[in-house]
C-alpha cells in the first residue's frame, strides 16, 4: 500500500494559493504528512521589468514571495511544522526538482481552469508538473468569484 508521508504544495504569489493551501493543508493532515510549502520566482517573467535590471526584478519579487508566503503559513498552518522553500527558475521544473530532492510522496497544486492563451500562462505549470511527476500529483481547481 501506498503512503504518503512528504507532500509538496506548490503554491504562487497569488490571492487564491490562500483557498489551495486550506484545502491542501486538510489533505495533508488527514495523512499526518510532512508538508513543504513552495513557491518559484518565475524568472521568465521578470526579465526586462520596466526600469529594473533583472536581479532588482527578482530581488523585489523575492521579498515579496517570501512576505504572502510567510503569512500564507501562518494563517493556514498555524502551528503545525511547515517546511518553506522559495526558488527561482521555471515553476513546472522547480517544483519537480524540488519534490524530487525532498523525497515528496505527493504533489499538490493548483489551476486556475482556464482555457486558451490564459491557459498557457496560468494552466500550463500543473500541466508540465502532471506530465512529468513520477509522484502521485493533485491538482485543486481554484476559481475566481
């Protein structure tokens, strides 16, 4: 039988990783689980940042990833002991590598459920994760109002 002691949520810097943690959170504790919290700075999409060099671009999203991240545990985890990690690069791969150093049983991430181009920018990381995880994956549909 399969257990799954070391989950990987893969959360972003968005409002609605509040609403997947929640429910990933119940998840893990139903399993009484190791839980590692983790959000990637997109590299990708700081590039060229209007009037910032790269490395300012991601020395301010960085302080501000590590901020919601700090209160998304608290708010969410309480006392229960979280591990945090917060890296840079493309989110699919970071993740994976991430789960992969870990020793993760378990995946869960987000999506947003939307389709066409917003799905290539939004969908497409829990996408690439399910594709290429060699861990069980959950993906938590996650709307908008």
């Amino acid at each position: 039988m399969t257990t799954f002691k070391r989950v990987v949520i893969a959360v972003d810097n968005s409002a609605s990783s509040a609403t997947l943690a929640q429910i990933a959170f119940k998840l893990a504790k139903q399993l009484k689980a190791e839980v590692a919290v983790a959000s990637v700075i997109d590299t990708r999409t700081l590039m060229g940042a209007e009037g910032l060099s790269t490395g300012e671009a991601i020395v301010l999203e960085s302080n501000s990833v590590a901020e919601n991240l700090n209160i998304l545990i608290k708010n969410v985890f309480g006392n229960y002991p979280v591990s945090r990690y917060i890296v840079e690069g493309t989110p699919g791969e970071k993740i994976l590598q991430l789960a992969k150093e870990w020793s993760a049983d378990m995946i869960i991430v987000g999506t947003h459920g939307r389709k066409g181009l917003s799905r290539f920018f939004l969908g497409s990381v829990a996408e690439e994760i399910l594709r290429n995880s060699h861990v069980p994956v959950t993906i938590i549909p996650i709307n908008h109002g």
